[in-house]
C-alpha cells in the first residue's frame, strides 16, 4: 500500500452529494430550519403562556373569594318562596363599634322598578336602591349586570355580588359566574349586579373600592338563607360594615347605595306602615311587594 493509499488520508463526504460545496449549503439550509424551529417553538410557547395566564386570570376573578353556595344551588334555590309571615321585623343592634339597622325580610317577592313607585299601597312592604350608575354623555348607565324582566340591559362581570329574582323569589349571592344570569334571562327573571361586601363569612377586600366613612347598606344572608337589608347608623368603612356584618352572623353581602335616610320606609307584618322613603336621584329600585 502506497502512503497515499493510507485510509487516514482519505477525506470522507457524509451525506452529501460528492461536492463539499453542497454539503456545506445543506448544513447551513439545516441550521436555519432548526433556528427556525426553535424560534416558532418560542413564540408557541409565549403564547400558550399568555393564553394559560389570562385563563387563569378569568378563573381568579370568577372564585376569588370562598362561595359559601354554588350558582346551581342558588338556581335551584329561585324556585322556593320565601317563607314566613310577609312583613319587616325591624332592630337595631351595635357590633364592634357599628350601629346597624336591621330589617328581616319575611314572606315577600322582589321585583324591580325605574324609580321610587308614585303610589305606596298596602301591598309594598320595603323599598330600596339596587345598583349603581353612572353619567356619561348626559346620559345615566347602569353599572355591572342588569336585567329586567328577562331583558338584559347592561353587562359587566366586575362586581363580584349580586341579587337574582324569578317569579319574586330572590337570591343574593357571590360569584362571577354567568349560570344564575342565564337562568334569570332564560325565566323572564331580574338580576343586579353590586360590590361583594362578605363571601362566605369573610371579607372582599379588592371590591372595596368606595373609600372613607359614608352611610352603608348592604342585603345580607344569614346560614339558614334568611334574607334581610342592613344600613348603617353612622358613615362607616366598608372594612368596619364588613367586619359587624360577619360578627353578626351574616355569611353572604352585597353592597347597595343606599343614601342617607333618616327613617327608611318598610311595613311589619301587621301591615303597619313605618318610615318613609326619599331619593333625589334616579336609581332603579327592589321593590317588596306582598303576593
């Protein structure tokens, strides 16, 4: 064997086509692709990423707080009326320094007005306000979820609290979730949205977005699914209301704008009209009637 006939001299082409200047284009078309292929696999990444934290965003916001009830036992719990004599038992009771109000709701169905009704017969028993508003453009809009009577009139999912009525039977819950909404849509019902207040017996810190110390009324709900309207006494905190609201024994709260009155109309289940009711601005109304 010659010395050039050595094997180690001998220079080997792997894969190519014979011409090493092909070879050397196939490994920089290779490495391209595979830089590529890195870069798509990247940008997949980053986007499923993105898609995994706003999923879990939305699933942050709709249970946040602890849910002392699940949508589909308030669902099912709309087509029971409330029960007891119809009528307001009224007390007053001071909790951790916070003088409240306390109107028990008894044997009454919700419903829902644009104002304050012109005639207060014997058959309305407690009127309030339901949700808030804002002016925009000279217009008033409502704000958060609002339907009556089975028409949708606003949409928004912030507010985390709300009341939902079908057939006069009303729920007050906590919860994002758009399954109550359905059903009320669904059952020719009325449904408000409002700030949560308590959930579950604890307190909603991030929808306390009403700072200082104002007159508070909330609709609370007790364990035994008692449902009754409270108002402060004095202006307080949304972190003081909360905190007498759940020392007091109320699981579930939400927030209502309730406005300074000195003496809130309601009727006892003697029939015995206590109070009145005034309001200088527009705000749509719960209206308890008896049936």
């Amino acid at each position: 064997m010659k010395k050039s006939d050595n094997p180690d001299d001998v220079i080997y082409i792997i894969g190519g086509s014979g011409n090493i200047e092909n070879t050397l284009e196939d490994k920089k078309g290779k490495a391209g692709a595979g830089k590529w292929k890195t870069v798509s696999a990247v940008l997949a990444a980053v986007m499923l990423a993105g898609i995994a934290a706003f999923a879990g965003k939305r699933l942050y916001s709709r249970f946040e707080y602890p849910r002392s009830r699940a949508d589909s036992e308030i669902v099912s719990m709309l087509h029971e009326r409330m029960q007891g004599q119809p009528g307001i038992g009224y007390s007053e009771k001071e909790v951790l320094g916070v003088s409240m109000k306390i109107y028990a709701i008894r044997g009454l169905k919700a419903y829902f007005a644009d104002s304050i009704p012109p005639y207060i017969g014997e058959d309305i028993f407690l009127m309030t306000r339901n949700s808030d508003y804002r002016i925009k453009n000279g217009y008033s809009q409502i704000i958060g979820d609002y339907a009556v009577d089975g028409e949708l009139m606003a949409k928004s999912t912030w507010r985390a609290g709300f009341m939902a009525v079908v057939d006069g039977n009303a729920q007050i819950g906590i919860s994002r979730g758009g399954k109550v909404l359905r059903y009320v849509l669904g059952h020719d019902g009325s449904f408000f949205r409002q700030l949560a207040i308590v959930s579950a017996g604890v307190r909603c810190p991030s929808q306390y977005i009403l700072k200082g110390k104002v007159s508070r009324c909330a609709y609370a709900r007790d364990i035994d699914n008692n449902l009754y309207y409270v108002e402060t006494v004095y202006p307080e905190t949304l972190f003081g209301f909360a905190d007498a609201l759940i020392e007091t024994g109320f699981v579930d709260a939400v927030y209502v704008t309730g406005g300074a009155q000195q003496s809130l109309f309601y009727r006892d289940s003697t029939g015995v009209a206590h109070g009145s009711y005034s309001d200088d601005k527009p705000h749509t109304m719960v209206v308890w009637r008896r049936d």
